[in-house]
C-alpha cells in the first residue's frame, strides 16, 4: 500500500534495561537528643546487572548505612530505592525478608558460622532453603570451599579453624547460592593481604560467570581497585562517581581512613 512505511521491527524493539538498582534522592536521617544527624544526604545512583560496585568512605561517612538501606535493613527517611523493579522503602519487613532470601547475598566482615556444622556443612546450609538435592548441595559446597582455598579445611568446624579461614567460609556460603545481588561489607576485613587478593578475585570471577551484581563497603582503595564502577562517599554525600572497567588497583597502603 503507497504511502505506508513499514517499520523494521528489529529497529522498534525497546532496549532491554540493564539497571538493576536505582536509587533517588535518598535521606537518613537519625534522631539524636534535640540533634538531627544526617547519614545521607540526598545519593543519588544506578547500578548495572553484572556489575561490581565499590562504595568507599571513611568512618563515618555515610557508606555502611547506605548498604543497610540497599538491603532493605533499615528503612530511609525520604527517597526511593528500587531492587530488580520493586520498591524497597515501601516493603513490609515480611516483604523484605521475603525479597532477601530470593534475591540477596551478604558477605559481612563478622561470621555466623554454625558450630557443630563442618565448612561443607556450613557452606551447603542455604542451599536446603531453595530445594536442592544432598547429592547437588554437597558437590556445590565442596566447590566453593575448594575455590576459597579449604580443601583441607573442608572437615573442621569453627572452632578448628583461624578467624580468617572462617571468613572464607562465610564468603562461600554466600556464593554458593548464586544470588542476584550479593552485599559486601569490608568483606576481606579479617584476612591477610594475599588471601585478601585471592578472595576479590574470586568475587570478580563469580560475577563475571554468573552475571550477579555485586556491591561491596569499604574504606580500602585497593580493593575498590577490584570493582568495575567506584562510588565515593563523605558526610553522606557522594562525592566522586567513576566507570573502572580498567579495574586500575589502588595504592595498598592507602585508604580512606588515611587520605
């Protein structure tokens, strides 16, 4: 038919949205006698699916209790926080358990490691929430640990273990369930230098191949060096906001505290 242009349906499709957490002018405010504490002040922010974020600040700065908010553990003052499409500051706290167990991961810098579980024990625990077979949730955990470098270690139980290998139990266990998103708080705090390499080697590996998104809290350079995207935090403002897909590692002896 004349005067018809046919559109090319290829060229109409709508490019599909990448961006997995957006958040909006977001607020917290703490209440403290007659006093008004600010812990963040108006943060701005997306962040990709796939990708490896590093927020990093000083003491104080605003970083862990914006991570708190991100996971729906504390609920924001003013602004939006949307997860995967859902808005996480209007969630009921049922909701939010809900969406952390579907969704979310933590590595934290402190362990809750199950005492009279071994570390393939420890690591295969939440597997059984999501239906997976013994046979499956032992060859998984068993990978993960030999990943973290506990072949050996693979029978002990905490107490039978240093504090650093404890952590690397407790990283395993939160990969093991390839989670969407997985929240890092100082999570290489307790290991020693080279074991700390190796574990955010690991990290960028697994969100490489499983395509998860990963935030991590920290004051130190060098490991936000690791990340593909490094947001800046002071006095609960982000101050700085960069693309580090050259992954470019910082100084080793500095950060935040120091700076």
């Amino acid at each position: 038919m004349e005067g018809v242009v046919m559109q090319d349906k290829g060229k109409t499709k709508k490019k599909r949205d990448d961006t997995v957490i957006t958040v909006k002018n977001l607020y917290k405010i703490y209440h403290i006698g007659d006093n008004k504490v600010r812990a963040l002040n108006g943060v701005d922010f997306t962040i990709k699916r796939g990708e490896f974020c590093a927020i990093v600040g000083a003491s104080g700065s605003g970083k862990s209790t914006l991570l708190n908010m991100l996971a729906g553990l504390e609920k924001p003052t003013k602004g939006e926080i949307i997860i995967a499409g859902e808005h996480m500051e209007t969630k009921s706290e049922n909701q939010l358990v809900k969406f952390r167990r579907e969704h979310i991961g933590f590595i934290f810098q402190s362990f809750n490691l199950m005492g009279t579980m071994n570390a393939v024990e420890n690591v295969a625990l939440p597997l059984t929430f999501q239906g997976v077979s013994k046979k499956e949730r032992e060859r998984r955990a068993r990978k993960m640990v030999h990943m973290v470098g506990l072949d050996k270690y693979w029978d002990h139980r905490p107490n039978q273990m240093s504090g650093g290998q404890q952590q690397r139990v407790g990283v395993a266990r939160a990969l093991v369930v390839r989670p969407e998103i997985i929240f890092a708080d100082e999570p290489t705090g307790n290991l020693d230098s080279n074991t700390s390499q190796e574990i955010m080697n690991l990290m960028q590996s697994v969100v490489k191949e499983h395509n998860q998104t990963l935030i991590m809290v920290t004051h130190d350079n060098y490991l936000a060096g690791f990340a593909d995207k490094i947001i800046r935090i002071k006095d609960g403002k982000i101050i700085d906001m960069k693309d580090n897909t050259e992954h470019t590692e910082g100084d080793k002896n500095e950060n935040e505290e120091n700076v």
